[in-house]
C-alpha cells in the first residue's frame, strides 16, 4: 500500500471512528469499539472501500498509533469528539509534560490555559520530539512546557492512552511553562 493510499485510509478511519461515526451509519459502543465488517460495509456503502488488510496496514505502521484492535473490534485511542469512555485508570503523570501548537494561540493560552477545545481532553507528550511535531501540523511550532507533577499533586486527574498519549481535562495557565515569547 502507497503512502498516500495509507493516509487517506488513517484519516477516513479516525474521522468516523473519533467524530463523525452516524455520518457513514456506525454505532460505537461505549467505550468507542465498532466491529471492523461494520466499519467496512459502511466506508464501501458510502463510496469509500479499503480492505481488512488495509485497515491492518494502516494499524500497524501509523507512527503515532492511532487505533487498536482487538480480536474483531477497533477504536481509536483518544481524540474523540464523540462521547466515548475508554476506560483509562488516572495514571501519575512525569514532572514535565509538553504541548505543541502554534504562535497565534499564544494570548488565548496565555488567559484560560490550555482547553480542550472539541475533544474531551487536552492532548500532551512525554517527550519534547513529539511536542514539535503535532504543533508543527498548523504552523511554526511553539512547545510549551506543562508541570503535570504540579498538578497531579493539586488535584488534578491524568490519564494515559494506549498510544502514549496523556489526557487531562484542562491545563490552567499556571501550570504552563512557555517561550520567551509566551512571558506575560
């Protein structure tokens, strides 16, 4: 399979598994699972078909591994905007967590902290690396720095996805660590 082929068939699968599931006629159950025969019948009922092996492919070798698969079932990891429970256990968060986005987000930020916007979570990375590389998804990349051990000693609930990645409800912005740029 192409790369450009594995693409689009990532992201045909996590917008109707994380977002949009009743556009093409899936049910997901609570924790966010749909049978794979389910998933494609409905992608080849509404004019997109890939494969099972496909869809294996596309699990397999997605760099930020995106989705899981067990036995005949599949959901994405995180990231939904749907409501899903994933079931995850709060986890004890490292001293330093990290968020990548973009300049332009900065005053926001700087005021109400990090949100989670359309999702149920803010989304941040174990590692500055993968930091950089989802803020550099919309633009020049600005990492901020998060001090989850802070938090998690204030009260605040982390939670780990399969894939690595650690989901808060929200990042109030005393606990962010940013650029020189960002200082107030």
């Amino acid at each position: 399979m192409d790369e450009r082929r594995t693409v689009r068939v990532s992201k045909y699968i996590a917008r109707h598994l994380r977002h949009q599931p009743e556009r093409i006629g899936l049910v997901p159950d609570e924790g966010g699972w749909v049978e794979i025969d389910a998933l494609i019948a409905a992608a080849a009922a509404h004019g997109f078909r890939f494969t099972r092996e496909e869809l294996d492919h596309v699990v397999a070798v997605n760099d930020k591994r995106r989705f899981t698969v067990e036995g005949n079932r599949i959901r994405a990891n995180q990231g939904h905007s749907i409501e899903v429970d994933l079931g995850l256990p709060p986890a004890i968060p490292p001293e330093l967590l990290y968020h990548g986005t973009v300049a332009r987000h900065l005053a926001a930020i700087r005021a109400e902290g990090l949100r989670p916007m359309t999702r149920h979570d803010v989304h941040l990375s174990a590692d500055i690396e993968t930091a950089t590389r989802v803020g550099a998804r919309k633009g020049r990349p600005v990492v901020l720095t998060v001090e989850a051990g802070a938090m998690h000693r204030d009260g605040h609930v982390f939670r780990v996805s399969a894939n690595g990645v650690w989901l808060t409800q929200a990042v109030p912005p005393r606990y962010l660590r940013c650029p020189q740029d960002f200082a107030a």
